[in-house]
C-alpha cells in the first residue's frame, strides 16, 4: 500500500501523539504527584467535609461525586464493575447493600491496609456489619441509625399516659391511647418498611443470616423474628396498632395532626418530622425503645452507612487513610456531625455531640440517650439477598396487615425464611441445611 | 450496427438504478432505528433468557459469579412459578372490568359529540382527551390522593354527609381503584380514534335514514356502530395490550397500600426479577412469555373478527 505524503504525516502525528499520551499516562502512576481519588456519596455537604481533608493532605485529593441516593448507587457501581472500568475508589454504601456489593466483587477487603485499632471505635454490631462475620473488612462505618422511641409528649401528658419501657408496657399504653380516643394510634404496623422490622428483629436478637464455614446460613425464622412478628401480629389483629404503612401522605397528616403520636424510629426521625409534621416542633420528645428484658436493654439499627473502597481502586492504602480519617478521627467525624448532619458510627464522636436537633429543642438528653442506645445495639449480619427477603417482607406483610390476622404475622415469617433461603440455594450459594 | 451500446440505453439504466435504490434509501432511517433500538434489544433480550448465573461458595469476593447457558431453564421457572401466574389471572380480571367499560365509554362519548344536538363539542372533545396527556405516574399519585381517606376531598364530602364511603385501597376495591386510574387516562384516546372515523363517515347516509324516518338513537345504532367497527376493534386491541402491561398505576400506588405486592402484574414481577432480585436472565425469560401473549392474543383476537369487520372494505 503505497502512502500519500499527507496520510503519512497524519499517521506519524497519530503515533507521536498515542506514543506521548501513553507516556503520560504510565508516567503519572509512578510518579511522586498528588493521589486523586473519586468518592461517590450522597450526605448532604459532603464537599465540605472533603476540603477539610484536601486541604491538609495535598498528595490525597479527593472528590466528591454526588449520588442520588443508596439504592440507584448500587445500582450505578454494580454495572461499572461489570464494564470493568468507571467505578470510583470510594463508595458510600448502606449496611444492607455490603454483602450484594461484595458478592459483585466491588468492594475491596481492606483489612491488609486499615490500622488495627479501627474496630475499637465501633459499637461490635455496626463493626460486624462491615466485616460480614469474616476475619476481611470491606467498609468503615460511617452512620448509624440506632432506634428509638419517639412520642408526642404532649399528647401523653393529656391522656395521663406513661412512657413505655418494656413491650408489656408498649401494648398496654396502645390499648389506653385507643380507649381514651378512638380517632388516635400510638403506632402503625408497616409492611412496607422492611428496614424498619429488620432493625424490631434486630432488637430482639434476629440475624438473619450468617456464615458458617464455607456456606451461608439463613434463619429469618428463629425465634426472636417469630416473637417479634406474634407480637405486633397481635396488636394489629387487636386494633390497637394500626395497620397502614408509614410515609404516606395520609400518615404524614396523622402524624402532623396529633392521630399517630408514637413513632419507633431511628436517631434521624427529627428530620423526617420536621419535614412531614412541621406543626407538631417542639412537642415530641424521645426514649429509649421498649424492652423485652429490661435488664438487657437493646436496640436495633434502621439506616446507616458505610465508607467503602471499591476493586477498581488502583490506591487502596491512600483510599483506606481517607476513610480513616473521615470516620474514626475526631476532626473528619465532628465535620461530618456538624456539615453534612450525620449520626456518626463513632462512639467517641457520638459521646461529643452537644445541642439537640432544633425539632427537639424541648429535650436537652437528646444526643445522651441516642449515644447510650447506640452502644446496645445487637449484633446483625446481612446476607447477599437482602433485597429478596425485603421484597417478600412486603408482599407477606402486607397481606398479613391487610387480613390483621395473627396467624398470618407469623406465617409471613416462615414464607420469608423459605422465600430468602431458595433463591440463595437456586442461585447456587452453598447453604447450611 | 455499432458493437458499442448507443448512449441513451445507458442513460436509462442508470436512471433506473437510482430508482432502485430510492426505496432504501427512504427506508433506512426507520430500518436503522428499529435495528438500533427494537430488533436488538429483543434480540439481546431473548439471548439473556437463555443464560443464567451461578454462584459457588459463599458468593464473596471476584470469580465467584459465572455466566452459563440455562437453556429453556428460565421459561420453565417462570411458567411454573404461581406468583406469576397469580399476576396473570390478576391482570386478566383487570382487563375484563377495564377494557369493556373503556370502549362502551369511548363510543358513548364519541356518538355525543357526533350528535346532531351536541354543543360545546370542542370543549367538551378537549376535556375529555386531556386526561390522556397527563402521565400514568402523575395520573397515579393524584388519584392516590384521592383514595387515602385522611387526605381525600371525597371522603371529607361524604363524611359531612354522613355517608359510608368504600376504603378503595383495601384489597376488595384496588382492582377497580386501578382500573379507574387507567380508564380516566385512556378513554379521551380511544374516543378521538372513534370520533375521527364517526367524521369520515357522508353526512348523506343520514339524510336517506332519516326521510326513511330512523330516529337519531337508531341512526346511532344501525348505521354509525357498524362502520366504526374497525375503529372500535382496533382500540380494542390497544387496551388490551395496555392491559397486559399494566405497570406504572400499581407501582406509583404500591407505597400507599399494604394491598399491592411487588409481583401484582406480570411487568411487575418483571421488574422486580430484573432490578429487586438482581436476576436479569430470569426477567428477561418472563418478558419474552408476556410479548409472545401478547403477540399470539392480538393477532387471534383480529384473526377472529376479521371476516365480520372488514366485510364491508373488501
């Protein structure tokens, strides 16, 4: 093939160009330049929080990438990860979602890289979140959602209603609300927030999954799940709960106009009531969730994310000092309280938080109780199909709730149980008989 | 005679391979398209149900995932699964309350406004047609309002009325609760389709049937009815296939009622295989099942009608 001049020297151009870019490119790998990592999240302000570390760490530059939201992330990164190429160093990931991620290949163990007293900073059932129950550690904890129980205090005053302890007390001061008036509910029993139930289960001693050995074992059915669900079962075939889902617009009016005066939520809930019930601030204030044994109290998580860093990281041990720094240093935990307004992971950086969240502005303990709660939550494996026992929460709740049958409260159970463990053995995971 | 070809032939042939390819060349933008973005995606589609994933071990960690072929695998799971059929059955119920009432409404309305004594016609064709334009999802949240007790007009009506009203949410009612959705999107559609042949039809037609002394109702009857009949067959099938996929209603409602599960209709299992359970191949099987029904019961609906339908046009 002969060249015309002009082709020539466009083919030699192209070749210079490809042979200098290459060069750049390798030469910016060993070089001694400034490390820049992506992290994909969505807490509010997270920039803020990240020009701190940038600031006084010029060989680690990272950036925020904004995400809509848990779940559409996953979503995102689980496809980079298929494509090969596209993924960030870093990703915020949600408890639930660690062990999907992991069973993808995109989260890095980065147990080889991370300082030894990392754990120490976590309560044992966040940290065990993180770890999957395995000697390998695929995120840091970043937020909690530790559970608590939120009440109208004024309206408890006016019926002469005592703050529930145990869950005796809970059913009890269910039934008093109803006799005292019928227009109003201490709670709704909600089948359509499976986080929610995950962490009542939680509570009473649930993990629904674990690993044993090589293989997984699931057991949605145990136990505390079957008292948990015989429990509400119970007070939703009575009456005395309601039995429509939370985050309605009908139960955003209940709640702003005094029918639903009880909430079993998590530490951000002032948030949530600030936006749905705005008339309502200053007339809430918050306990700690009843118990089954009062001597033993617990709690469970609803919510609460992780920092991971992800199998396409080429700069695993600059990625793993970031997340460090952002969770367990006072300095990146104090801004993430403070700038992005996260319930930090941390203990210590739990202990420090001061003024109440301005919806709670009547309650002065507030952090106080939120951090003494965090620390007695219980211990909670999530498994690779979380999703899968989530979408069958919902379809058996919620036909349980609609028949307010008992029956079907626990039969919901063993149907999950049934449900979460076949499609793991279908999709050829080893599992525990 | 000359060897060589005189120039006018040439000329002609020329002319005529440019004709030739004219028909292509209008034909490539669509042929392109529906390559790119039907042909394709149908075909990728139906490669992937025949594909599955498997897991060794504890899932965790990279190589632990492998593609394999599943064979016809998938389908079978997704006949043999009774959620899937349960959606199928719902979905069935659906259409025998939603499409008939749809088409008797669409005709009822078009029939009006072609009557002689209609006035505001253009109004009222508008009113009626909007509905149409707003999308299911908003359509959906609006009505979702409505239904929920605590925040509905209705049910503040009624109540000072002292009336009973139906929770239209529960699950005796969300059959209909949907269905009336659907119907409030979709009859100003089917009625334009039947308006607009209702228009093409010689006003003379009516003069001779009525100096033959036929009343407005029977002119409605015996002569409009039979020749919008290809019209009305034709919406027929739209809202059937509408029916079948019925997705964007139940979804938008499904947070508002505990009445709705994540499998009610069968796109909605689909969805719920593809993006919940992170099991592509298997929504991909269910997907190709719904269009191959979708397919066979069209065609075996217009077959069946054919000879009575289009008599008249042959």
């Amino acid at each position: 093939m002969r060249l015309t001049a002009g082709t020539r020297l466009a083919a030699a151009t192209t070749a210079a160009a490809l042979t200098f870019g290459l060069a750049a490119c390798s030469g910016d790998d060993s070089s001694d330049g400034p490390v820049s990592l992506t992290f994909w999240t969505w807490a509010p302000e997270m920039e803020a929080v990240v020009d701190i570390w940038n600031e006084q760490n010029p060989d680690i530059q990272v950036t925020v990438n904004k995400q809509d939201g848990g779940d559409a992330a996953v979503t995102k990164l689980l496809t980079a990860i298929k494509a090969g190429s596209g993924a960030p160093d870093l990703m915020q990931a949600e408890y639930q979602a660690i062990p999907t991620m992991v069973s993808s290949d995109a989260l890095a163990d980065i147990s080889d890289v991370l300082a030894d007293d990392v754990a120490g900073h976590f309560p044992e059932g966040v940290w065990n979140a993180v770890t999957l129950g395995s000697d390998a550690v695929y995120a840091v904890p970043q937020d909690s959602g530790p559970m608590q129980f939120y009440y109208r205090a004024d309206v408890f005053a006016e019926l002469g209603l005592e703050v529930p302890t145990t869950w005796d007390e809970y059913a009890d001061v269910a039934a008093q609300v109803r006799a005292a008036d019928p227009s109003k509910y201490l709670g709704t029993f909600s089948a359509t927030d499976a986080g929610w139930f995950t962490g009542l289960a939680q509570q009473a001693g649930a993990s629904w999954w674990s690993i044993d050995g090589d293989s997984w074992e699931v057991s949605v059915d145990d136990e505390p799940t079957l008292r948990v669900a015989e429990y509400w079962g119970g007070l939703v075939e009575e009456g005395v709960i309601d039995n429509k889902p939370m985050y309605t617009p009908e139960w955003n009016a209940a709640l702003n106009d005094g029918s639903q005066i009880g909430w079993l939520s998590a530490v951000w809930a002032p948030g949530v009531l600030a936006g749905n019930a705005p008339d309502t601030a200053g007339l809430w204030e918050m306990a700690p969730m009843p118990q089954w044994d009062a001597d033993e109290p617990a709690t469970g998580n609803w919510g609460g994310s992780a920092t991971a860093v992800t199998t396409q990281s080429e700069h695993p041990e600059e990625a793993a000092e970031f997340v460090t720094w952002l969770n367990t240093s006072p300095e990146g935990v104090e801004a993430l309280a403070d700038i992005s307004g996260i319930y930090p992971a941390d203990s210590a950086g739990q202990e420090a938080l001061g003024d109440s969240p301005e919806f709670f502005s009547n309650q002065e303990d507030f952090y106080e109780i939120a951090a003494q709660t965090a620390s007695t939550a219980g211990s909670f494996t999530y498994g690779p199909n979380v999703n899968v026992a989530y979408s069958a929460y919902n379809d058996q709740f919620g036909k349980a709730a609609e028949a307010r049958s008992k029956a079907d409260f626990v039969a919901a159970v063993e149907t999950m149980q049934e449900t979460t463990r076949s499609n793991l053995v279908d999709s050829g995971f080893s599992v525990a008989d | 005679m000359p060897t060589s070809p005189s120039p006018a032939p040439v000329r002609r042939r020329r002319a005529q391979r440019g004709l030739a390819g004219a028909p292509w060349m209008f034909l490539g933008p669509a042929i392109t398209l529906f390559t790119l973005f039907m042909a394709l995606p149908i075909g990728y589609a139906a490669y992937l149900s025949l594909r599955t994933v498997k897991v060794s071990g504890l899932g965790l960690g990279s190589g632990a995932r492998t593609e394999v072929w599943a064979g016809l695998e998938n389908y079978g799971r997704a006949l043999a699964d009774s959620e899937f059929l349960a959606s199928v059955g719902r979905v069935g119920l659906y259409g025998l309350v939603l499409v008939p009432t749809m088409i008797v409404l669409a005709l009822l309305f078009a029939l009006l406004l072609d009557s002689r004594g209609a006035r505001a016609t253009g109004f009222s064709r508008i009113s009626i047609f909007l509905p149409y334009a707003v999308p299911a999802v908003i359509s959906s949240l609006l009505w979702g309002f409505l239904y929920l007790p605590a925040v509905s007009p209705f049910y503040y009506v009624f109540e000072q009325l002292g009336w009973d009203a139906p929770t239209l949410l529960s699950s005796r009612w969300i059959l209909f609760a949907i269905a009336n959705i659907a119907l409030w999107g979709g009859v100003g559609f089917n009625m334009i389709v039947i308006y607009t042949a209702l228009k093409a039809i010689p006003t003379d037609i009516y003069e001779a049937a009525r100096i033959d002394g036929a009343t407005e109702r029977m002119i409605a009857l015996r002569i409009k009815v039979p020749i919008v009949l290809p019209s009305l067959i034709m919406t027929f099938v739209f809202s059937m296939i509408a029916t079948l996929q019925v997705f964007a209603e139940p979804v938008t409602l499904r947070p508002l009622t505990n009445t709705i599960s994540t499998t009610w209709s069968p796109l909605m299992k689909v969805y719920r295989d593809a993006f919940t359970r992170d099991d592509i191949y298997s929504a991909a099987a269910t997907s190709i099942i719904i269009a191959a029904a979708t397919f066979i019961l069209s065609f075996g609906f217009l077959r069946l009608v054919q000879n009575r339908a289009f008599n008249q046009e042959k």
